[in-house]
C-alpha cells in the first residue's frame, strides 16, 4: 500500500480524507478478511489490491478534476 501513499501532503491534499470518504467498503473488506482469515495478509491479497485499485483511482480522478462515473451518479440522481 506504500506506492498507493507515497507523496501523500507533499501537493497539499489530505489524502487520507479522500481514501476513506471513496474507499471504505474496501478498507472494511480487508479486517474483515484479516479478521476472518486469522490476520495472515497472503490470504487477502485480493482485497488488498481492490483498496489499492480504489486509492489510485482516487488519485487518477483528482489529477483530473473529474471522478469517473460522476455523470452516471449524477443522472441518477434525476
């Protein structure tokens, strides 16, 4: 998870806002199977790398300035 953090402040972003507010669910799915697993990380590898895959889309979308999906979420919304 270190690549995915690494620079975090260093542009002024709290990123540790953005990751929770995007990616709890993932957070939360990995203790979960920590949890579930006896806390041996080789076991949740998968969702490991769904948190990583959340945390880079975050940072993707920030340098963008435009989340993916923000027009289907905004078209639901009608």
């Amino acid at each position: 998870m270190d690549a995915v953090h690494k620079d975090t402040g260093r542009d002024g972003v709290n990123w540790d806002a953005l990751f929770q507010q995007a990616c709890q669910k993932k957070a939360c799915a990995i203790q979960w199977c920590l949890a579930r697993h006896n806390y041996q990380e080789k076991r949740c590898q998968h969702e490991l790398r769904e948190y990583q895959a959340c945390c880079q889309r975050v940072k993707d979308e920030h340098a963008t300035g435009k989340p993916k999906g923000a027009a289907n979420q905004r078209s639901a919304m009608k």
